[in-house]
C-alpha cells in the first residue's frame, strides 16, 4: 500500500473542519495516541494532514499485509536479501507546488520552527546512494535546516564538499510503509536502503518496488508519495532546534555550530496531497524509528544463540533504550550471553531483559512477572560501566557515556516445577 492507501486503510478519525498546522496537529495526535486521525488544513487548503498513521505495530502490519509476529523476521529477510527497484517515468499524478505552500507542522510551543518530521532523504553522490530519516526545521523560502548525524548521509556530504561540490537529495514525504522502514535500517554504506524496501514490498505485495527519479539522476522517490522534494545540500549551515526528540526532552544539539542546509529547488505533489504529520515522541515516531533495530538485534543474539524467538524495542523506553529478548536457554549463561548481544546489535540501548519463551515479550506484565519470579540482582544482573550510550539520552554525561544494565529473567538451567507457569500450555486445570 501507499501512504494514501494506508491512512484509508486504518479507518481514521476525520477531524471537522480546519486543522492549524501551529500545535493543534500535534494536539490531535497526543489526544488518541493509538488512533489514526485525518482532516484539511488550515493553512493550505489544498492539502490534508494525517497523523497516527502507523501508531501501532497492529497498524503497520496491516498496512504491509502480514501479521504483528512476523514483522521483525520479515524485515529482517529483507535486509540479508535486498531486492533492486524498478524505476519509472514520472506519473501523470504529479504537479508542481511552492514550499512555501506546504503545510508544516510546529509541534510543541518552543520548537525551533515548523518541521518536516517525516521526510526520507535519497542522497547520493559518485555511485553510492544512501536512503535515511532526517528531521527538516523549516527556514522560510526554500531553505531547510536539517539535522544530519554522523552517519552515512554525513559521510556522504563530507565527501562531497571535500570535492567542493553540493550533495543532491531527493526528500519524500507521505511515502509508503516499506520505504519509511527502510531508512530508518542499519546497513552497511554503500547499500541502497530502497533495495530493502523493494525486497520487503514484494514479499508483501509480489512485486518490486516501484519509484521514479524527479531528474532522472538515479535519486528516486516511490511511486505514490504525497510530497516529494528535489534539491541540493550546498555547504551552509544554520542553527537547527530546539527540537523535541524521541524521549520527550529537548534535544538542542543542532544550535552550534549548525546543521546543513537543504535547498529545495523543486517540489512536486500529489493531486488532493497529503502532509503526514509524525508527532515527535509519539507512538508513531517510536515504531518507525525503533521497530527497524529490531533485526539488528535479532541478527546478533542468534549469531551467539540460535534459539531467540523474538526481540521488542519498548514504548516506555522510548522505542529506542529498553529491549526484551526471548530465548530458549539451554545453559547456564546464554541469558548474559544474549543481553551482551543485544547491546552488539544496538548500541544505544541501556537495558536488556532476557526472558524465556513462555513469557510474551509485548505484554509488560509478564515481562514484569519474569523480573518477579525469576531474577536475583546479584546473580542475574549485568552492568557495563562507561560505555558509549545515545545522543539522544539526556541522562548521560557530556561526553554521551553510559551505564548499561542487562537483566537475566530467565529460570535456571534445568529447573524443576517451581519455575513452571501453571496459567499457560498444556495440562493447565484451574
């Protein structure tokens, strides 16, 4: 499915009247954290917005056709098999519009400015192309500031103003479910994050995904998105935030020295176009962030340990710094095993619990019950004292190290009936 497609998809809310872009978007999405919600803009009529679109793993799932335990797994296949996209002549559907026209979003009182929350760059430059999320405080005109951390995009706007040239991108927003996943994955530079959502877009739909280059330059968008942006990274920079992160907390790390600045020198819409509205902090920002690491995850603890059924990112961790991992333990130690893992596959986690597969990994309860029946601090809890930790966790010192716990909630080895749940699997009698 598309994004339009999705947001019809999940039965939305539809707001009466104008939405302003200034708060009250950003209201809607807090109001029912869970609920998907649409409705016309106040600003550009023109235009809707659409926000809790994919605010639940229920949600997505059904956007991408399969069911929620199948999602890590499936992304995971797509990433170990990515498949090439096919690329297609601008459909007809398309038009020209002004930036300045779009409808975006200021989220909390404070923010720097209006963003762009849900943009997805394609950049390249010298044969390799790169797709990742990156927020876009707007500027006025045509000029975004965009926070660009020390990842690939970064690399590859070093390399090319090393050459004193621009870095092109094409930024799409509205865009389909299996290409938001994509950027938001953990692949090795070089790789085209696209081929990842072309393989999963056709273990979901049969088919390879569709996208279309604006300049026919190779840097694409999916056939189907509401908003695509075309321009260039030219070298300037410009205060970027104060931004309200995944945590909740202000991130202001974008003020000095700056962030790029983004040129948009073409912006091409969608008939009816819609702008989606992803609430920093929310549900939704947690899910498409968070549920991507997942695989990585799940990569790492099964090259230490084959039986690992299932891996979370949870929401009271921010989708992003509290894991579960289930395991079937086999021996004393897998449980520490798995954990250290964890940390592997992601780094900016700074709590792991490792439980067995009786124990349902997206039911805080039983998790919680895990920690209760089956965990002794001083036997089963792991710390790793000043390793790094996120940028994105306040709690960590300047220098962004950490303390990282990991906890075994898994029963012993070979243990008898005092660790059994008499309330699941076979044989219960109540």
């Amino acid at each position: 499915m598309d994004f339009r497609q999705c947001v019809l998809n999940n039965s939305p809310r539809v707001i009466e009247g104008q939405i302003k872009e200034e708060l009250e978007a950003a209201r809607l999405c807090m109001e029912d954290p869970g609920v998907p919600w649409t409705g016309g803009s106040s600003s550009s009529p023109d235009f809707r917005l659409a926000g809790n679109v994919f605010a639940s793993r229920d949600l997505l799932a059904s956007c991408l056709g399969i069911c929620v335990p199948e999602l890590t797994e499936r992304i995971l296949e797509a990433m170990e098999g990515p498949l090439g996209y096919e690329i297609v002549q601008k459909p007809d559907q398309y038009r020209g519009a002004h930036v300045k026209d779009l409808p975006i979003p200021t989220y909390f009182k404070g923010d720097g400015g209006p963003y762009i929350t849900s943009g997805i760059f394609h950049s390249g430059y010298e044969n390799v192309r790169n797709l990742s999320f990156h927020r876009m405080m707007y500027l006025g005109g045509d000029r975004f500031a965009v926070r660009v951390v020390p990842r690939h995009m970064k690399k590859l706007l070093e390399d090319s103003q090393e050459d004193g040239k621009g870095l092109r991108a094409v930024v799409s927003i509205g865009a389909d479910p299996a290409s938001l996943i994509a950027a938001s994955c953990s692949m090795a530079f070089g790789v085209d994050e696209y081929t990842v959502s072309s393989a999963l877009n056709r273990m979901t739909t049969g088919r390879a995904l569709r996208t279309f280059s604006p300049l026919d330059d190779g840097l694409v968008a999916p056939v189907g998105t509401e908003i695509v942006l075309v321009g260039e990274f030219t070298g300037e920079l410009a205060p970027e935030g104060p931004f309200v992160d995944i945590t909740s907390t202000r991130d202001l790390s974008g003020m000095e020295p700056g962030e790029p600045v983004f040129i948009a020198k073409r912006c091409l819409v969608r008939k009816d176009p819609i702008m989606h509205v992803l609430l920093p902090g929310g549900h939704e920002h947690y899910l498409l962030m968070g549920l991507p690491k997942e695989p990585s995850i799940l990569q790492s603890v099964r090259k230490v340990l084959p039986g690992v059924s299932g891996v979370r990112l949870t929401e009271g961790g921010c989708g992003w710094l509290h894991g579960i991992v289930s395991i079937e333990k086999r021996r004393e130690g897998d449980g520490k095993n798995a954990i250290m893992a964890a940390f592997t596959g992601h780094p900016s986690m700074k709590r792991v619990i490792a439980v067995d597969h009786d124990v349902d990994i997206f039911n805080d309860k039983e998790v919680e019950w895990a920690l209760a029946t089956r965990f002794q601090a001083k036997r089963d809890l792991v710390i790793v004292d000043g390793a790094t930790g996120s940028t994105l966790d306040p709690s960590a010192g300047r220098d962004r190290t950490t303390s990282k716990m990991g906890m075994d909630a898994t029963r012993p080895a070979g243990s008898g009936e005092e660790f059994e749940r008499v309330d699941k699997g076979p044989g219960v009698h109540i």
